[in-house]
C-alpha cells in the first residue's frame, strides 16, 4: 500500500495540469461527448482517493479483500488513461 501510495501522490500531481484545463473543452460547444469527457478527468482523481482510501482501511483492518478491491479503484483511472493514451496513437 505504500508504493501504491507513492504512485498515487505522483499521479495526482500530474493530474493536476488536465484538471485546470478542462473547462477549455467548452470551447467547442457543450454537448453529451463534451460532459463525457468532463466528467471522466474529474472522476480520475476522485477515483484514485477513493481506492487509496478503501486500501488503507482494508490494511489497518487486515482485510486483504478490502485492500484488493481498494487497489482496483485507484488502478481503474490509471488503466483507462493508459488505453487513451495507447488508442491516440
């Protein structure tokens, strides 16, 4: 959980930079794909907290069906970036 922390701080830092422009996707006009959009970079880091969270309590707790379901959510932002990131070219 600590690595996995690590990554997670690292990671919201980067995000950082997306999160302040987002609104700049209104330029284009407002729209389903548009608030699509949106909605999924505004969820990322919620996301990764989220996960982060449920696995820290999942350690302190010593449930390791807790902290897999807590590493899961925070990897689920991650991976979906990954795949836009391999499917933009």
């Amino acid at each position: 959980m600590t690595v996995a922390t690590i990554i997670g701080v690292l990671l919201l830092m980067a995000s950082t930079f997306v999160l302040r422009m987002s609104p700049e996707i209104f330029d284009s006009g407002y729209n389903v794909t548009t608030w699509s959009v949106v909605i999924a970079i505004w969820s990322a880091p919620v996301l990764l907290i989220a996960g982060l969270v449920i696995g820290w309590v999942g350690t302190v707790r010593n449930r390791r069906s807790l902290v897999v379901l807590g590493l899961v959510l925070a990897a689920v932002p991650v991976l979906a970036s990954a795949g836009i990131i391999v499917m933009a070219g």
